[in-house]
C-alpha cells in the first residue's frame, strides 16, 4: 500500500496508522513524504512496522501524481502483484480500511465468472451527498468529473478521485509509470489510458462502495485550489476526447 504524504502534521494520526498497520501483518507499506516543509517527515519516522514499512522521503515537492508514481516504482522492484493506495489524512475509517486492505490482497477477489479485474477502485459517490462539510463545489466537481468518465469512457468507474483504491500488477507492464503522469490530480485516469493503450483489450474496474468517508480539513481540495482542479478538469476531458479518438474503433 502506498501513502502519499504533503504537509500532513496536522491531520496525519500516527495511532490510526499504527493500528492499520499492526492489523495488517501480511501488508507492506511504503510512505511517500512529498518534500514537505511542515513536521511530516517527524512523524512518519514514528510509525511502526518494522520492515513492513518503508519512507521515501523526497527533497522537493512533487506534487502528489510523481510522489504515487515513485511509490509505484518502489513497489515494482519488490514485484508485488497487488499494489493500492490510499492518503494520508484519515478521511477513511480505519476498521473498513483493515478490512478492505486484508479482502483484496487475496487473489480469488480479483475475479469473477467472466473476467479479472484491472483496478478495484472504492467509491464514495452515495456518502459525500450527505456530508455537511463538502462544500458544494466540491460536490459539483465530483460530479462534472463523474459525468466526463462516463460520457467519454464507460469503462471507468464513476469516482475515480476516491483516494483509496488497488491496482492489479501481474500483468501490468512497468512502462506504464516509467514516465510522469502530466496530471496530478487526475493521474489515475491517464494511467488507466496508457494501460488500456498497451493492452488494446477493454479494461474491468471493480468499484466498492464504502460505507464511511469524512471530509478532513485543510485538504488538497479546499478552495485555494479552485483554478488549478478546474483546468485539471478541462485538460482530463480533453486526454479522454483524445483517447477515444484514437482508440474508437477498439
């Protein structure tokens, strides 16, 4: 499991982690501490997990799609064949993370009577409605984004942002992520096109919705960042339309 990691001091529990970890003994962790300037590398030095977990801490910001890829790098060198990601923040409850984290490392949950999966991504879309603290663009942005992926690709899932999600690895080529994502917010749709690319075979997203999710504040999401998610948007549609474009006829 990979945890990307930004100035996160103030929302980072280290019991939360330390309790996910203990509980999933099977599980290796790589943190990756994006350059941050905050006590964030402090504090991922004091989680526990022996040699299960790992800290790769780099020098400068990143950004949070290049700080995934050097996770996933990490990761292919040890050739695990199921590699997730989940952020740092603890918007994610804990015993469902356990759970969810013990269920899809099992192999027989990565199929079903027609086909394996590609990517299992967890979904959001019938809890964040309901939460008071979303703002409403926010809300708004999830859906324009939802009705993109569906409209343009029907292959992917309807929440693509959730921050908890696995991908399957065992026969997903590593030049996949040899190059950086052009997208930080939206990487995980440009990965799903370069490997739809490479496989020229339509790809199988399970989604599982979650049964609990809070918005943290101070996220990456808040505001401040208004502009930036929204040519975010624009450039994602934009991938899509030309992904399709090339690949119609397949």
């Amino acid at each position: 499991m990979i945890v990307p990691c930004y100035n996160e001091s103030m929302r980072i529990s280290l019991e939360y982690w330390d309790q996910i970890i203990k509980a999933t003994d099977t599980i290796d962790w790589i943190f990756v501490n994006d350059g941050s300037s905050d006590d964030t590398p402090k504090l991922l030095a004091q989680i526990s997990g022996g040699l299960r977990t790992t800290v790769l801490n780099l020098p400068q910001n990143k950004g949070k799609a290049e700080a995934l890829r050097i996770g996933f790098l990490k990761a292919t060198e040890r050739e695990y064949e199921i590699i997730g990601l989940i952020d740092a923040d603890g918007s994610f409850e804990k015993q469902e993370v356990i759970a969810l984290c013990q269920k899809f490392q099992n192999k027989h949950e990565w199929s079903s009577s027609q086909q394996s999966y590609d990517a299992i991504f967890m979904s959001r879309n019938s809890l964040l409605n309901g939460v008071e603290s979303v703002s409403l663009l926010r809300k708004f942005g999830g859906f324009v984004v939802s009705r993109i992926n569906s409209t343009v690709w029907g292959e992917l899932p309807k929440d693509t942002q959730c921050g908890f999600k696995f991908f399957s690895f065992s026969n997903t080529p590593k030049s996949t992520i040899v190059k950086p994502f052009s997208n930080s917010w939206f990487f995980e749709i440009e990965f799903l096109i370069r490997l739809r690319e490479i496989k020229h075979l339509p790809l199988f997203i399970k989604e599982v919705p979650l049964k609990f999710c809070k918005h943290i504040e101070g996220s990456k999401t808040d505001k401040s960042n208004t502009m930036n998610s929204v040519h975010q948007v624009f450039g994602t549609f934009f991938k899509l339309v030309s992904f399709r474009l090339r690949n119609f006829r397949s």
